[in-house]
C-alpha cells in the first residue's frame, strides 16, 4: 500500500503547513523571509514541466517539514 504525502506548492500552503506542524511564530516568520530571498533569486524561471521554479523549492521545503526537521533544513530546502 502507497502512503501520500501532501506537498505543499504554494507559499500559504507552505505556511499553513508549518503552522498545523507546531513550527513556532518566529521559525515560519524566518520561512517567509527566505521565501522572499526565493523569489527574488528566481522570478520568471521554470521547470522543464511549465511549473514554476519557486513551486518545486516550496514542494521541497514542504517535504522536509513533514520530516520534522530544523527550520533551517527547511529554509535549505527553500533555497536550494
């Protein structure tokens, strides 16, 4: 049997994720800081699939937090 993981694939996904995980007020506030940083550092790039290049770094991220890692290995995974 398959288990899913719900990916987020947008920012607020990614935010009301981490917030229903327990991440603290100050851990998401830094997550919406390099979410600026990423689409500052990506605007305008995609994936050879059409979607954005900021949606596959906010998929990333949203599959670390799952793992209940450090916020800073989510952020690294926001910025990779």
């Amino acid at each position: 049997m398959k288990s899913e993981i719900n990916c987020a694939q947008t920012n607020l996904q990614l935010f009301n994720q981490l917030y229903f995980l327990n991440y603290s007020e100050d851990n998401c506030q830094r997550v919406a800081q390099a979410y600026e940083l990423a689409t500052s550092l990506f605007t305008a790039q995609f994936r050879s699939s059409g979607k954005t290049f900021i949606s596959h770094l906010v998929g990333t991220a949203s599959i670390l937090a799952n793992l209940s890692v450090s916020v800073d290995l989510v952020i690294a995974g926001l910025l990779h």
